[in-house]
C-alpha cells in the first residue's frame, strides 16, 4: 500500500481516481488546492504526488518547482495542456509522468503502478509492525500499529478505530515529540481544511482517547495542538 495524495480541483475527476487506486489498495488524500496540501506535503512526504497542473490558487508547475528544492517526492502531472512544451516543462521539473486529459482511468492507475515499482522499496515483513510504550501508574502500556493491516493493539488487544481515528493517531506517533496543529490533522489525515472543521479534530481525538481508555498517550498543548507522548520500541 502506498500514501498517495491528488490534487485536482475537478470533484468528480478527484473522486473517480480516488476510487480507482483505493480498490489497488492505496491510501489516497484528496485536496483541491494548493494551499492546504503543501502543508500535508512538507509534513508527510507522501509515495507519490498526482498533480493537475492548472488549480485555483496557482499553477502546479510552479509548486512543483518550489517543492522540489527541498522534497523529492515523486511527481505524475494531470493537465489539459498537450503541447510538447508543456510536457518538456514537466519533465524537466522531475515528473515521473505526465498524463493528459481526456485519459483513461485503467491507464492512469497503471501509470500509478510503474511508478510506485520504480520509487518505493519493497518493505520487509517486519517493518510492517511498529510499535511505541508508554508507562502510567507503573505499568507499561504497549501501542502496537500494523500498517499493512491498518490496525492497532494495546497490550495485544486490537483497538476498534475508524478509518480516520487509525490516520490521526499513527500519524501522531510518527511525529512523537512533536507538537502537530489541527490544522496539520486535518491536512494531512483527513484531507481538507474547512472553516470551523477543526472542532472535527477535536472529536477524533476525544473518541480516540476513550477507545484507548487513557488520555496520557495524546498531550494537549493549548493554543497549538497535540503532541504524542509514547516512545518508539522494538515490534
């Protein structure tokens, strides 16, 4: 499985490929505009970037230009445009591909496929598991997270968590120590940024702690956001 993020600011286009490479088994985020995904970029280099070229709030080729000074995140480009400048331009930038519009969608997930052959290793059994401790009251609790499964235990007991609930928390944990805005949550793990949504994070958070039947493992920092407080163990 691989974190794949779209931004394209045709819905129905966005929602249709989305589909198409959620059924490969991919875990794809979607936005339709630059703004918030620049954000979830620099923060969560995702296996690879699709990207339509011309967005509301900018031209792609330009955000890729700035993103590739300090991110090498594959890049595969969506555009209208067909001339052979256009291509060139994408290429130049370091696109591992450019695709067209009109295009069909079976092709494009296995333009999706090549590239992630090419540019992301084939992980070994044991890094599927990681795993991170906390100790309360004297008693040490182990936050165990498949992420070929996509699930969580505590001590050996699977946590029943939502799709988005299992997003916030394991991306907390990658980022133990460090203090991540809700406006990073949402970005990255649930996709958009919408006015008032961040109260949305706040629930999350609130559910989660309950499941895990302990507030300690997530530390609310007060006019930022939250850190995770567990250390990193051996699976």
């Amino acid at each position: 499985m691989a974190k794949l993020f779209i931004i394209e600011d045709n819905e129905s286009l966005a929602e249709a490929l989305q589909g198409y490479l959620e059924v490969e088994g991919h875990e794809v985020t979607r936005f339709d505009r630059l703004q918030g995904a620049d954000t979830a970029v620099r923060m969560t280099s995702p296996d690879l970037l699709i990207l339509d070229v011309m967005l509301p709030d900018g031209d792609g080729f330009l955000f890729a230009r700035r993103l590739r000074k300090a991110h090498h995140v594959p890049i595969l480009f969506l555009t209208a445009r067909s001339s052979e400048s256009d291509r060139i331009t994408g290429l130049e930038l370091g696109a591992d591909d450019y695709v067209v519009k009109p295009f069909s969608m079976r092709e494009l997930v296995l333009r999706v496929r090549k590239i992630l052959s090419r540019t992301t290793p084939e992980a070994a059994p044991a890094d599927v598991l990681k795993s991170w401790s906390l100790e309360e009251n004297g008693l040490l609790h182990i936050l165990t997270f498949d992420d070929k499964a996509h699930t969580c235990t505590q001590n050996g007991t699977q946590i029943s968590l939502t799709a988005a609930e299992w997003k916030i928390i394991r991306y907390l944990a990658e980022n133990e120590g460090m203090v991540i805005s809700r406006e990073q949550v949402l970005g990255t793990c649930l996709g958009y940024l919408a006015e008032g949504s961040e109260r949305s994070v706040n629930t999350h958070i609130k559910n989660i702690r309950a499941k895990l039947h302990t507030a300690h493992w997530i530390e609310t920092v007060r006019g930022f956001g939250y850190r995770f407080t567990g250390r990193t163990s051996s699976s």
